[in-house]
C-alpha cells in the first residue's frame, strides 16, 4: 500500500460521511473534518492536505495559497462562489464540482415556492394557527393559467422548470444572455431582454450563478420594474438579489411577495427584516435536499477526489485550463 493521504472537509450538511470513506479510502486517503470551516481553522488544516471537500464553508485564497499539497479542491454542488477558483487555477490545483445532482429536486422547489406564494399557503397557515380562519384574509389570488412565468438564467435547473410550469398553463419568458433563440425555442419559450422580462412577468425564478455580473441582479432598480402583482422566487443564491430593496419593495407594494431559498447571509442575523415580512417564504437552503440527492451529491464529490488522488481526470472539471498549466500538481495518466 502506498503513502496514505489526508481529505480536508471543510463542512457538510448531512448526517454521515460514510459514502465518502468508502470511496476514499480505496485510494489511501483518510478523512479529516474541520471543526468549525472557519477561515483561520481552514488555513491551519489545509496545510497537510492532498485534496479538499467543501460544501458551504470559504475556501478562500488565503486557505488556497497555504494548501501547498493540495492538488483537487471538490465542490459538494453546483456553484463555486465560495471557491478561490483563480488562485487555486493559479496555483495548479484542479477545482470540481457536482453539476448535476438535485436538478429535479431545486426545479420542485422553485415550483413548490411559486405555488404557496400564489396560492397563500404559508400565509393562510400562519394565520390558522394564529387563531384566525379567514379565507379573505390572504387578499386577492389571481388565477394561474395563462399568466407569465419569468425564467432568469435558463441552463439546466431553468430548463428544468419548463415542463413543470407549462403544467400550470402558465406561458414561459426567459433572460440569458448566454443562450441562443434556437435554445430556447427548442423548449418552447421566448427569449427577452432583461427589462422587458421584470415588466411583463407575473412570477419571476431566477436559475443564474452567483458570478460578478449577476451580483445583486436583482435591484431597486429591478424591483421598481416588476408589476406590483408579481412574485420573486430565488433558489439560486441570496446575493444575487438586494433583500434591502426587496424589503423596501414588499413594504412599500412595488412587488407583491417572495420565495426564498437562499439568503445573502445564512443564517441570517435574528434581526434581519425580512423575517418579518409575511408575504416572504422562506427555506433554509435546502432546495436541492432529498435522500437520494444527497447520496448522489456525496459520491459523485468524493469519486472526483478519488480520480485525482488515482491520477486520473475527474469528469467535472470547473476549471479545466489549469489541465494546461506547467504548475498543476496532479500527474495525470493521459
Ligand atoms: P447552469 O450553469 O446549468 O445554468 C446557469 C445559467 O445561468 C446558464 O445558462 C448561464 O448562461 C446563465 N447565466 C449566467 N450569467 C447570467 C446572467 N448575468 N444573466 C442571466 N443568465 C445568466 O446552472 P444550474 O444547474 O441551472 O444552477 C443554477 C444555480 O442554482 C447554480 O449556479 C447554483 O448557485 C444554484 N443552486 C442552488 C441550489 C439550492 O439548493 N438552492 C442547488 C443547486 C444549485
């Protein structure tokens, strides 16, 4: 047996690592798990790593550049915006994540989040066990056939969504500049620039990556936009929207509500407003939750560890020009 190797994880959400030791430990690697994911603790561990496993916790440049060993950082998920990904492609360090795991899990849950806010079912639920049973208290509903669903972002949770809300009767509008009309027309939607979407849609779901130019998309400006009947559902990640405007756009009637899966800060502080806001659903990150996701999510982590502690190129490269680089630490078997 060769020199056993170390597994940095960060942070997980789930009950055992038990997927991850199997699959691991057939390449010599042992588990380390950080305490906490904090920055200062991340920076010490990282120091004696091959690999690391991170879920939410930062691995920030400072962690990066002291992981001297580390040739594969995982992404447990799709986005990596908590990944130093520059400086660990910098470096020669191989970055993968999971792209494709809970696509039918996060569509559902931006279904599920669109139908209690047009249907009123949190509200109407708060209120009964409050001790009021009013049906007329949930203000006006508006029927869903026919009405129009705003997609921003249209890859492969956006897409996702098509059939589920074309269910509904409901007519499909989508911005992303990265795609072509034939794209869209191949699911039977319509192309449109941003501004026309957030005037014209009665629901928005936004399905982009938190990226520099998708920070805080979702505006003042945006919201000032949208009709004062529509809905704003985000499962992609809270910084993509400003909460302060939304709050401000709730409070004042520019919008008519919220569905939230992801917060700019989670959790969020116990004082933060929007936790006041009834016509606001919120869910603690969990759209992209089932117990078969999750095992997918775990092994398919762990396996592209496993493949660049084997030599071997994983399959879900993030950034794959550092396959190019004199400095990539891994030897890879061509
Ligand atoms: P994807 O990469 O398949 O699609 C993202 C789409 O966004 C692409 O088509 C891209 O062209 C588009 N896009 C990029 N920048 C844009 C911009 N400025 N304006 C409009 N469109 C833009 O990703 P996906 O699998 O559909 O996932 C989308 C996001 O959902 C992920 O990046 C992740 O952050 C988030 N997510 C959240 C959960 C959760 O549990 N809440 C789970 C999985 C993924």
């Amino acid at each position: 047996m060769g020199k056993r190797v170390n597994v940095l994880i960060t942070d997980y959400a789930w009950e055992s690592l038990e997927p991850e030791r199997k699959i691991l430990s057939k390449v010599g690697a042992d588990i380390v798990v950080a305490p906490s994911g904090q920055e200062e603790e991340l920076i010490e561990l990282a120091k004696e790593v091959d690999a690391i496993l991170t879920c939410w916790a930062k691995v920030t440049r400072k962690v990066v550049k002291m992981a001297k060993g580390c040739k594969v950082i995982g992404r447990y998920g799709i986005g990596v915006d908590n990944i130093a990904v520059e400086e660990a492609t910098r470096v020669g360090i191989i970055v993968t994540n999971v792209p494709a795991y809970c696509i039918d899990e996060v569509s559902d849950h931006a279904m599920a989040l669109f139908l209690g806010c047009a249907r009123k079912i949190s509200f109407y639920d708060r209120a009964i066990k409050k001790g009021q049973w009013n049906s007329q208290s949930g203000n006006q509903m508006f029927r869903l056939r026919k009405k129009t669903l705003g997609l921003i972002g249209f890859g492969k949770i956006g897409r996702a969504v098509v059939p589920k809300a074309k269910a509904f009767g409901l007519h499909i509008i989508v911005f992303d500049p990265y795609i072509s009309e034939k794209d869209a027309a191949d699911y039977g939607v319509r192309l449109t620039p941003f501004d026309e979407l957030l005037k014209s849609a009665d629901f928005i779901s936004v399905h982009v990556p938190l990226t520099g130019s998708t920070h805080k998309l979702i505006d003042e400006k945006a919201f000032r936009k949208m009709k004062n009947t529509a809905y704003l559902i985000n499962t992609s990640r809270g910084a993509v929207v400003d909460t302060e405007a939304l709050v401000r756009a709730i409070k004042e009637n520019w919008i008519a509500g919220a569905g939230l899966d992801v917060l700019p800060q989670e959790p969020p502080d116990t004082n933060d407003p929007l936790l006041n806001q009834d016509r606001v659903i919120l869910t603690p990150h969990t759209a992209f939750r089932s117990v078969e996701s999750l095992l997918d999510l775990q092994r398919t982590a762990a396996n592209q560890v496993a493949c660049v502690l084997r030599a071997e190129k994983p399959e879900y490269i993030v950034n794959p020009e550092v396959l190019q680089s004199l400095n990539l630490r891994a030897s890879l078997q061509t």
